[in-house]
C-alpha cells in the first residue's frame, strides 16, 4: 500500500542503531480512542433519510420492512462487537509483527509508531457470523434464497482468507488478481437468475432486438465484475480512511438504491431481490463504520488487504445476486432526460458537494443494471478521492 511501510523480518533482528529513534523506547503503542462521535453524526444523516423512506415514504409488505428492521439491528450489535474487537486483536497482531509505518507521516513522531495491521480480519469475521446469524430470523430451509445467500457468503469467506493470506506473504500484484477469480467461483455456481439485458432505446434499431441473451458471456462478465469490483477497493487504497471511508459511501448508495427500487415496484420477485442486497449491505456498512472510527485520520490501525478484498468482493455480490442486471432500461423516459440528470450529478460533483454521487442510483429510479451500479461506484469513488483530506 502507498501509505504504509510493512514490517519486513530483519526489521525484527537488525540493530537498535538503524531503527527510527523514537521506537527505540516504544514497544506496542497504544489504540487512540475510538472516533464514535464522529461516525455517529455520519450515522444521523445517512439514517433518518433511509428509514424515512423504509417506513413512511413508500409502503411496503409488514414481513419485508420486518426483515430489514431485524437485520439492521443485527448489524448494529455487530457495530459494537467490531469496536470492542479491533483493540483486542491489535495486540495479537503487533505480537505477531503485523505492523506498519505511515510513510505520509514520515519525519512526524507519528511515523515512527508501529500501526497494526490487517484489521480488516475482525471485521470480515463479525460480518460473517452477522450475516449467518440472520437466516435464522430470516430463511427458512425450503427457501429458494437460501441456496444463493450461503453462495454469497461463500465467496466473502473465501476471499477473507485470501485477503488475509496475502497480508501475511505479501503476494505479488500478478496474482492478486487472480484471487478474486477464485472466489468467485461458488457465486458463479450458484447463480440460476436470467443472462439477458435490455439494449438501450437509442441502440433498438441497430440491434434488432429489445432484450438480448448473452448467455456463458454474462457469467464471464460478472466474473469480471467481481475481480473488478475487489481490486477497485483495493488499488486506491493508500491514504487513512480511504478504503473504508469509500466502501462505506458506496454501501449508503447502494442501500438508497435498493429501498427506492423496492418502493417502486409491485414484482415479489424483484423486491425480495434488492432486499437480498440489502441483507449483505447493512452489515457491511456496520461493521465498515466501526472499522473507519480507528481508521480515520490520524488512524491508529491499518485495514490490510484483507478488507479491501472482502469489502469488494460483498459489493460484487451484492450487484450480482440482487439482480442489478438490465442494462439501461429507459422505458418510459427518453434518452434526453437519462442525460440531463447525469449532467446535473457531473455538476453537483463539480462543485464541491460531497454526498452529490449518492444519490446517482436514486436519480436513475428506472434503471437496474450491473452497469448502472459500475458506473456509479467509480463516480462515487472519483468525488471521495478528490474531496478526502490529505494532511
């Protein structure tokens, strides 16, 4: 990573004269308090407008708002379990000479305090055991559901481990990106929803065709999609609370999204789709904001690759198995309209507003596509990399 400088072995025996002056008297420094006020203000803006829209503003099915409301509150102790966690397995990493100098902060008594590392371990962790402690309020064993939600959780589990194995070898970047095609494999597996995407208004007349079956080239692209979506995290990773900080952006987006195109459609099928996601998301927004409160900025852990893989890879599946696989479908609304309000997000971003590109899924209510989501991850990503404080 481009913010920190890993520990390497002979750190550990070469001689007290070419260590940094100020460790020489410092062995494990201790966790700066966690910056809960900080995330819980975060917390008020984003959840008084997304429960607004959950309860009051669109109606929804008693059992749907029910399974949200519980896995929220699931989350939410997940929240706190992360926190309490992360100082306790700080310890073991620093023991275990998993640890980092901030290089941004080099020539600072800052940069020379040992930061652990790899973090991002604890919050996989809570996430899985989250998420699986969910079915039982949620899935029963006859469910169709079922089959996909244990898929995804199979892929974010096995990229954890990967994550984390790459943190402990520092494997090289020409396998990196192989890991992500690894685990995808159980989501690709388990996939049984369409291969088909709906062209584009302004293309129908050149194609022929209204809906169009790629077939196996659909699951090679969302194969890609899910190398995709992990290396987007972790490529930008470099700065404090940059990779959390994004994920934890993306992850606000995409819940708005979700509920907003639940409230808008009268399909069983497709709902119980975009709370699918909502499932994954909420606990990843959770356990992500815990993480951010020791990584924000002067951060006092680093999150590793292990997060940034699992952060990608729960993203992905969250696109792929919520179904947001219609390419552009613009019925009902002409192509100048689609543009004028991508005109208007361009300019928001433009001029300063941090939150402008949350709401681009909202802005396109009658679109769901898998290019959509893309499209509005890397606006999203490009506006938090360009307004993150870089002291």
């Amino acid at each position: 990573m481009a913010a920190r400088k890993r520990a390497s072995a002979s750190d550990t025996t070469k001689s007290d004269t070419d260590k940094p002056k100020p460790e020489t008297h410092q062995t494990e420094s201790p966790l700066r308090p966690a910056k809960l006020f900080t995330i819980f203000k975060f917390f008020l803006v984003f959840s008084i407008p997304y429960f607004f829209l959950i309860f009051s503003y669109y109606k929804m099915e008693y059992e749907l708002r029910k399974s949200i409301l519980i896995n929220s509150i699931v989350s939410f102790i997940g929240f706190f379990a992360t926190v309490s966690m992360i100082p306790v397995a700080s310890k073991y990493v620093l023991r275990r000479n998993l640890f980092g100098y901030d290089i941004n902060k080099k020539g600072t008594p800052d940069g020379s305090i040992k930061v652990p590392e790899s973090l991002g371990i604890v919050v996989g962790i809570v996430f899985l055991v989250v998420t699986i402690l969910f079915q039982y309020f949620n899935f029963t064993a006859d469910s169709n559901w079922l089959v996909e939600y244990n898929a995804a959780l199979a892929s974010i589990c096995f990229m954890i481990l990967l994550g984390f194995v790459d943190d402990v070898l520092d494997i090289p970047w020409r396998v990196k990106l192989i890991l992500p095609s690894i685990a995808a494999l159980p989501l690709l597996m388990a996939y049984a929803g369409h291969t088909t995407i709906i062209i584009p208004k302004p293309l129908v007349p050149y194609v022929g065709l209204k809906i169009l079956d790629l077939g196996w080239i659909y699951k090679l692209y969302m194969w890609l999609l899910a190398v995709f979506c992990t290396n987007s995290i972790n490529i930008h990773a470099g700065i404090n609370g940059l990779e959390v900080g994004q994920t934890v952006i993306i992850a606000c987006a995409i819940l708005i999204h979700n509920v907003m195109q639940i409230g808008a459609s009268t399909d069983p099928k497709y709902k119980q789709a975009h709370a699918f996601s909502i499932y994954l998301i909420q606990p990843l927004l959770a356990t992500s904001l815990a993480l951010l409160s020791y990584n924000w900025y002067p951060s006092s852990v680093f999150v590793g690759d292990t997060y940034t893989y699992f952060a990608g890879m729960t993203m992905a599946v969250a696109g792929i198995l919520g179904h947001f696989r219609d390419a552009w479908n613009i019925q009902g609304s002409d192509s100048k309209s689609i543009y004028e309000r991508f005109l208007f997000i361009l300019k928001l971003s433009g001029k300063g507003c941090n939150f402008s590109c949350l709401w681009f899924f909202g802005l396109y209510s009658d679109s769901q596509s898998a290019l959509t989501l893309i499209f509005g991850l890397l606006l999203i990503k490009l506006r938090f990399q360009v307004s993150i404080n870089y002291h």
